[in-house]
C-alpha cells in the first residue's frame, strides 16, 4: 500500500512537471517562414563638396513613404535559453513614391522601387516562459540590390496617357543594419509563432542627383511589422 501511495505520488509530480514544461522550447534548431509590410522610404543627405540646397523641403513637398513587402525562409540555433542566432534567405521591396506633381507637363505620380535579395544574420534574446514569450532582436543583413525602378502613372484627366517603367542601376551591393522586438506563441511543443516591429536601415549610400540638381547621398529605411511561423526539429 505505501509503494504505491509512493508511485502515484511520484506520477502526480512527473505529470506537473511534464504539464509546466510542455510548451518550453528546447530544442537546438527551428525552421520556418515569415512575411511583412514595411513603411518604407529614405535619407538624403548632399555631397560634402556642395553646398547644402533645400532638398529637405523640397522632398518633404514632392515625396511619401509607401508601403512594401518581405518574404523569406529562416532558421534560428538556440546557444542558451535566452539566446539565439538567426540567418536565412529573404527577398524584400523597398522604396516611395511622389505626390502628384508635374511630369512632362501633365500631373503625374511616380513610384520608386527597390528589389533586394537578403541573407540576415541576427542575435535573437527571447525571454523564458512557458505559451507566452517576449523576444527582440539585432542583425545586419547583407543585400544584393537586383533591380531598382521607376514607375511613372499619370493621373485623370490624362489617365489614357501611357506613362513609363525603366530601370536604373544602383549600389548591387549594401548591408542592412535592424532591430526588431515583439512576442512569440508557443502553439505545441514542435510549432510557435513570432511577430515583431522591426526597424532598418542601408548602410551604403546611393548616389542620386536630387531635385536640386545637386548630387545628394540616399539611404533607404523601413519600419514594419513582421510575421512568422517555425517548427522545432
């Protein structure tokens, strides 16, 4: 009678324990996919050996961020409880567009687009807990900037106007620095979501010739809000 007052004491407590840490995130290696949107738009900054213009307030009359995308694959290797590294391979659009503004004469707006193709290589610190985490993150991502263009839509009454897509060349190269925090969701001891705000910023400029007609530095940015789904193996 004790024995077994024994072992079912003993089951009892394994069952806690096994009940308090059935959602706790052991293993090494996760894998899974996350998208965003990103609010994206730029820096300018003139060439040292010009003299300052207005682009400032020129830009601030002519330009809007405007929202954009990133998908990508990733995998995480947990070091510690709490720490993480993180890479994968991601694609993302960046860019802004104009307010309606004279273009050839007729009002048009035009959007600027930049497509990257992305291998992210963060530091992740999560907090410990059981259904419920929060996490946040550093990383700088090295970039091949693949394509970059411009979109120019004319407006009504002059809708019927064809308009135009080119393509120009830009830095193929750049390194992204970010960070980024939010929580994540642990749905069975194998699967957890993860979303978070993330801000980030091109480390290399691009050299453009500004509305001034002087040559001027841009750095992209973007602040968005992530989404993604992993699997523990």
């Amino acid at each position: 009678m004790q024995k077994t007052l024994i072992m079912f004491y003993i089951m009892i407590n394994l069952n806690a324990l096994a009940q308090k840490s059935k959602y706790v995130i052991k293993d090494d290696w996760s894998f899974g996919v996350s998208t965003g949107i990103d609010y994206s738009y730029r820096f300018l900054k003139p060439f040292k050996d010009y003299p300052k213009t207005n682009i400032y307030k020129v830009r601030q009359e002519r330009e809007i961020p405007r929202f954009q995308y990133n998908i990508g694959f990733n995998a995480l290797y947990k070091t510690a409880s709490i720490w993480s590294f993180e890479s994968g391979f991601q694609f993302s659009n960046l860019g802004f567009k104009t307010h309606s503004i004279p273009y050839d004469i007729l009002p048009a707006v035009i959007y600027y687009k930049y497509r990257f193709v992305n291998i992210p290589l963060g530091v992740n610190v999560t907090t410990e807990g059981d259904k419920f985490k929060f996490t946040g993150s550093i990383y700088i991502t090295p970039s091949i900037n693949f394509q970059a263009s411009r979109k120019v839509k004319y407006l009504k009454p002059h809708a019927d106007e064809s308009g135009y897509f080119n393509k120009f060349k830009m830095n193929d190269f750049n390194l992204f620095l970010g960070a980024a925090a939010g929580a994540i969701y642990t749905i069975s001891d194998r699967v957890y979501i993860r979303i978070q705000s993330e801000f980030k910023s091109d480390l290399f400029s691009r050299h453009v010739y500004g509305y001034a007609g002087s040559p001027e530095h841009t750095y992209l940015w973007s602040l968005g809000l992530n989404f993604g789904c992993f699997y523990n193996i």
